[in-house]
C-alpha cells in the first residue's frame, strides 16, 4: 500500500507538535514496509535554482529502504508559509485571503499525487497548501483521511481563548467557508475528545467517520527518583499567548528556596524569561535535548492560556515520568489528569499557578514517585505502536467506504 501524507512544514522546518506526529508516523510506517511518501512545502534556493526547505536540502529527497520519501514542492504565495509570522496584520490578512483559494497550488500538488499514485493520502495541516486541495482529491478519487492538529479551522491565527464560545460575524463565515471547502474526507482524526466536539459543534465533517486518535507518545522511559532540590521546566514558544507572562509573575511569587525554573524555547519573550530572577534560560533546544531536561525536572509547568489540543511536549513528559502542572485548556485535561499524574489549574490565573508551583515544591519523594508512576503508565497507553495499528486498520477499511 503507498501511503502518502501531506503537510505544510516537514523536517528542518518543523517547528510544532503536527510536524513531530507526522514525521514519527511516516518513518513507522515505513518500518513497516509501508511505501511512505511526505509531501511538504519548499522554497527556491537563491544557490541551486531547486526547491529547499528552509535552512534545510534541496528535493527531491530520496531515501533508503525501511525510510520515507520526502518531495518538497513550491507554491505559489505572497511569502513562504514559513514566513508568516514576519509579517503585519495588513500582509498576514491578504496572504490568509488567497490561501483559502490557491487553485494553483492544488493543481501542482494533484500532479505530484499522479506520479506518486498513492492508495490512501492523508492529509494534516493544509494551510500553505490552500483549503482547494480536499476538493481537488475528492474529483481526482483519491481515498482521502485527515488529521485535525488545532483550531486553525475556526480561526487562521489557531489562537482562541480558552472560555470562546461564539464567533463573530466575519470569523463564522470563515467557518461556514472552511466546513464547506474541507466538506468530509472518509476518515478525520482527532487527537482530543475536546477538539472533535468542537469542530462538531460547527458542522465540519458530516458525513466523515470520526475518530480520537491520541496523538503517538515517545517511549516510556525507566521509573526515577524524584529531584534533591524543585526544578521546574517550561519547554515551548515564549509567547504572551503559550502563558509566559503569567508564569513569571507566578514564580517570581512562588519560587521555592533552592528552586529553578528552566525554560526551554524561543520567541518574543526570550529576553524577559532570560532577564528574570531565578530562571535559567537554555535558548532552542533539540528535541533530545528537551527530553534530557525532562528527565531531571520536578514538574513540567505548561501555563497555555489559549485553546491546546493535544500538546506534543506533555506527552514528552509523561513518557519520562515527569509530572505536569498544567492550565486547564482544550484537551489538556485528557492528557493531565488532576492529582494522578499532576495538577491542573484555571489558564490566565496567576495565583493558582503560584499555587500549584507552591503545592508541586513541597511534594515528599513518595507523592512525587506516584504521580512519576502514573505519568509513565498514562504514556505507554499512547505508545507509537496502537497509534500505527489504527492507522493502518483506517486506511484499509476507507477503501471499503463508497465516499473514499
């Protein structure tokens, strides 16, 4: 069976929870003997003349057995997707306007699918790409299945806040646009209960078959003693909207003696967690890297105050036995799970967080192994492994559904 998967950002470019989910479910399958193909957005190379992604190889890329084939392919925009958040209100506003209808991108991309001929496409993050693209499978016949990774269907920022109910007139008939333009692949996948209610909540996918399918957790690391001293992380973008502001005014209140708060990560904030007392700011770090810190933290401190869906780096966590002191947003309660394998807080509320880092110090080595314990189990339930399995399953019984 050749599989192909479509996704705006892939490899060097990566740079969320989507790109990781797609790049360990491609190279899984392909160990699997599966024929994997990932399509992805490149850019010209000013050197070469040939399509790159950024700060990455040029492509085509082709790989060695058991491994994944990448093709980058160029499409037309104002700016490469990649760029997007360089840029104004006035430049993002007429670059979202013609993504929505980039007929030229899914014509390239319909002749890249017709020398691939894949059995089943799967699609996940499609801006970039243009919202024309599930049109264009559904009159080229291609059997086609989608992951949702966020809410960038309700709103292209894929920011909204947690207690968002109603949209107002000019973002409902973004919606009604895109509920209409995604209309209903044969099989959409949801890494969060909360996340398909959501999108039910506004008609997208009618007639799709509809499945929660947590997204892959690494591998269950060994059982671990709990830190001499508190030592927290942070890992992600250092932005207002990922909860920042609010965990420093909360650990500037809360930082236990002998206690450091690590933060992991880049974005417009950088210089203020660097600048604050107590914290140690380690930049960018791999994804290895990130892993290696987790492994020596007390707590993962995760102050979102937007809606998250399922966020890559508690699974991180989870995997390595690392409780997560979290903000109660989108479908964090499904990973986090209160007082079991750590502690929840309302988002955007800075004492309860300076509650939480307060209560998470003073843990005693047995509370600690036991939430450890249960973080550890919670992830083995999510393992790569199930997560193919379906997959794989969903892939051959769409073939049997008339509308694939």
């Amino acid at each position: 069976m050749k599989i192909c998967y479509i996704n705006n950002l892939y490899g060097e470019q990566a740079r969320g929870g989507a790109e990781r989910v797609v790049s360990q479910t491609a190279a899984g399958l392909a160990r699997r003997g599966r024929a994997v193909t990932v399509v992805s957005l490149g850019r010209p190379s000013a050197v070469t003349g040939a399509v790159c992604r950024r700060d990455g190889p040029c492509g085509p890329l082709g790989t060695g057995a058991g491994e994944p084939e990448e093709r980058l392919l160029e499409v037309p925009q104002i700016f490469p997707y990649a760029d997007l958040a360089r840029h104004g209100l006035a430049a993002r506003f007429f670059w979202h306007l013609l993504d929505l209808f980039n007929w030229p991108a899914a014509k390239a991309l319909r002749g890249v699918l017709a020398q691939i001929a894949p059995a089943v496409v799967h699609t996940h993050n499609l801006m970039g790409w243009g919202f024309l693209v599930p049109g264009m499978l559904r009159r080229a016949g291609h059997r086609h299945l989608h992951t949702v990774h966020d809410v960038q269907l309700l709103h292209p920022s894929g920011l909204l806040p947690p207690g968002w109910t109603r949209p107002g007139w000019a973002q409902a008939a973004y919606v009604a646009l895109l509920s209409r333009l995604m209309g209903s692949p044969a099989v959409v996948f949801f890494p969060s209960e909360f996340l398909r209610r959501l999108h039910d909540r506004f008609g997208f996918f009618q007639r799709s078959k509809k499945i929660v399918l947590r997204n892959p957790a690494p591998p269950v690391g060994a059982g671990r003693e709990r830190p001499s001293l508190p030592r927290f992380l942070f890992a992600g973008q250092l932005e207002a909207h990922k909860g920042v502001t609010d965990l420093l005014a909360a650990w500037a209140v809360a930082q236990p003696a002998g206690g450091e708060l690590s933060v992991a990560g880049s974005g417009s904030m950088e210089k203020s967690a660097a600048g604050a007392r107590g914290v140690r700011s380690l930049g960018r770090l791999s994804p290895e890297a990130v892993r290696a810190q987790l492994q020596s933290a007390t707590a993962l401190i995760f102050p979102s105050i937007v809606i998250e869906n399922a966020p890559t780096v508690i699974l991180e966590a989870l995997a390595v036995g690392t409780p997560v002191l979290a903000s109660a947003t989108g479908g964090v309660p499904e990973l986090v799970r209160d007082g079991e394998n750590g502690l929840l807080f309302p988002p955007a509320d800075v004492p309860a967080l300076s509650a939480v880092i307060a209560r998470a110090s003073a843990w005693t080595a047995t509370e600690w192994r036991r939430l450890s314990d249960n973080a550890r189990q919670a992830a083995g339930e999510w393992g790569l492994e199930k997560h193919l399995d379906v997959l794989e399953q969903e892939y051959v019984d769409s073939g049997k559904d008339p509308r694939a």
